[in-house]
C-alpha cells in the first residue's frame, strides 16, 4: 500500500493499472490497494481518484477554495473561451468530428485557428480520417482532456439525455444539420464533375 500510494502522491498525472502493478507485482490486485488507501483517507482532505484511465492524489473539492486561496489557482498555459469549451463539450459527445461538422453544428465556421487552440491545449488529436470525399481529419478528445475535467472515461461525462431535455445540446438537430450539409457537398461535388 504504502508504495502504491508513494508513486500516486509523487506523480503530477494519473497512474495506469500497468504502472502500478510494476510497483507492487502483477499478482496484486490493484483495486483492493486502491480501495484500502481510500479507506484510510477517508478523514483527510485528499482522496485517490479514478481518472484518465488511471489514479490520483487530488484535494477534496470541499478543500478547493482553501488551497487556491492559499497558493493560488492552478495555472494553465491557455484559458478557453466560452465558445472554445462548447465546442470542446460538442467533440467530446459526438467524436469523431471534422471541422466541417461542428461549423455545420454550430452554425457558423469553425476556424483552424480555434481547432489550433484546442489542440496546443492538448485536449483534442486527430482522429480517423472521414470517409467522406478528401477524407478529412477528424478530431477526438484526450488523456488530457479527461485529466483536466476529472473524468475517468468519457462515460463519465454528464448524461446526454440530460442536457438535452435541458435544451443545451440537441442530437437530432445536430444529425438533420450534418445531412443537409453533406447533399450539399454531394451536390457540389457533381456539378463539379461536369
């Protein structure tokens, strides 16, 4: 126990499973490791936490405004405007997306500039190429991108349904947008052939 938790207290990123059962032995169940530090934690400001496909060492949220208080607030190299972080919200529901998609999605163009940004902020990669006419890039969220919002998989994201019948995000506008952009492309490529 006591070199599991040394390794997930001296590390600034989530630790995988792997990682961990280097320190103790593939015999070890990891889990119950986990669950036995948790228990003794459980009285401290600081839990262990499942996140990014792996485990960390973060504050309590209730100690969250104490700490930041005292050092500070965690410094980002970028700060995300609000539309950056709704179209941040929209690849994480519906990847893989390409830019044309989310302009599609949201209405207006979606520059590489913006595209740009999320990507030095290490929250969105290339996904598979499209299988539309170019194959253009598709983009998909990160490690990075669950480690900052504290999300362990992306089933861990706030439910759909809910922010839909909320009337923050709508699948099915988004799906007749997406289909009428691409007849649209459909049609320009064919008056393009003649």
């Amino acid at each position: 126990m006591g070199r599991v938790e040394a390794v997930l207290f001296a590390s600034s990123q989530p630790v995988s499973r792997d990682v961990l059962a280097k320190v103790v032995g593939r015999s070890c169940s990891i889990d119950l490791i986990i669950d036995d530090i948790r228990s003794e934690l459980r009285d401290r400001p600081y839990d262990i936490v499942p996140v990014a496909g792996g485990w960390q060492h973060r504050t309590r949220p209730a100690f969250g405004s104490a700490v930041r208080e005292a050092v500070g607030a965690r410094e980002r190299t970028m700060d995300l405007s609000q539309f950056e972080t709704l179209v941040l919200m929209t690849i994480a529901y519906f990847q893989p997306l390409t830019r044309t998609e989310l302009s599609t999605f949201f209405g207006r163009e979606i520059s590489r500039d913006l595209i740009g940004t999320l990507r030095a902020s290490g929250f969105i990669a290339s996904g598979p190429r499209s299988p539309t006419a170019g194959a253009p890039y598709t983009y998909v969220t990160t490690q990075e991108f669950l480690n900052e919002y504290g999300f362990d998989t992306l089933r861990d994201m706030p439910d759909f349904e809910r922010l839909e019948d909320a009337g923050l995000l709508s699948r099915d506008r988004m799906m007749a947008e997406l289909d009428k952009a691409m007849a649209l492309v459909s049609i320009d490529e064919a008056d393009g052939e003649d």
